[in-house]
C-alpha cells in the first residue's frame, strides 16, 4: 500500500512539473505584466531578468531637455525583442513606463501578437477608443491590458486613408488589417 501511494506521488509531482505555467511564461503578455516584466520593474533589475539576452542602453546627450532614453532588449542572435521606455531618463531606480513588443512571440493570453490582425484584437478585447494620429497610423487602445495596437493607415481601404472625419468606428476597419506596433502602457 505504501509503494502505491509513494509511486501516485512521484506520477503527481511529474505531472505537475511537465505542465506549462503560464505565469512563468517569459512570453506572456497580460495586464501589469510581460513576461519577467512587471509595472514594478527597475532600470537596475533588466541586466538580471534578461540575463540569456543583450540589453542596450541608449543614453541621448541631451539630458538637460529631460529626454526618456530608450533601452533595447535583443536576443544573443541579434534579434530585437522590446524596446523600454523608463519613467525618469538617467535613473536606474525608474520603472518601465511603456513597452515596445517586436518579437512574435510575445503573446496576450487570448494569442494576441505583432503577427495579428485587427479582427483578432477586436474578438478578443473591448476596444476603448481609436485615435487617428498625424503621421498616417491609427492607435487602438485596449484599456484591458493596457495596450495599444498601432495599424498603418496606408493598409486601410482608401476611403478610410483619406477622410477627413474626426473618428473612425472599429466596424470600419477591415478585419485583416495588420498590426504595426504592438505597445504595453503602464
């Protein structure tokens, strides 16, 4: 009887430990969180989160103009994964106050990534407002998760490129609009 239950334990904490957690998905994309990434996290803290990865930190010679300094995360390949934006430039104490998603991988919870179209975003989250912004892009905001969606106005139907309305409604868009930019607000 023992041997039984010593071996029903042994299954369980096998079973257990070959199940994906979500949570400690470095990959994931959720409200207040990327990954290792929370709305917690430090300037000081990306060199020991990212430690299989390069993280680049672009100091502007500017600092008397308060600019943000960007901070780039890639892959030891050389591929591009994020782009961060701390709070207060020059301060290793700062937290992350935006995210650039560039990799794919990087998905919501409902697989929301650089690679979907607006259809998908539209299924899956309420949109809070699209904003149409100079430089020929639409902005959608899903308050949810903190994130905006960003779409090249060029690849809308010309209809929507060229008017000069003040709002454009979700059911406008076409449905296999692609994804420009993909940012996280916190």
């Amino acid at each position: 009887m023992k041997n039984i239950l010593v071996v029903s334990v042994i299954c369980a904490l096998l079973f257990a430990s070959c199940t994906k957690d979500k949570s400690t998905d470095p990959f994931l994309v959720k409200k207040g969180q990327i990954g290792l990434l929370t709305d917690s996290t430090q300037v000081k803290d990306l060199d020991m989160i990212f430690t299989n990865d390069s993280v680049v930190r672009y100091v502007a010679g500017d600092e008397f103009a308060g600019s943000v300094n960007s901070i780039e995360v890639f892959e030891k390949g050389g591929k591009k994964l994020l782009d961060l934006s701390p709070r207060e430039a020059l301060d290793s104490t700062s937290v992350i106050s935006s995210i650039t998603i560039m990799d794919s991988r990087y998905k919501t919870d409902k697989d929301i990534s650089t690679l979907s179209t607006f259809k998908a975003i539209n299924d899956s989250y309420k949109i809070s407002k699209i904003d149409k912004l100079i430089d020929n892009s639409l902005v959608i905001s899903v308050n949810e998760i903190d994130a905006t969606f960003t779409i090249d106005k060029n690849d809308l139907p010309a209809a929507l490129r060229f008017t000069t309305e003040r709002t454009i409604d979700a059911i406008q868009i076409p449905g296999e609009t692609k994804i420009k930019y993909f940012m996280i607000h916190w």
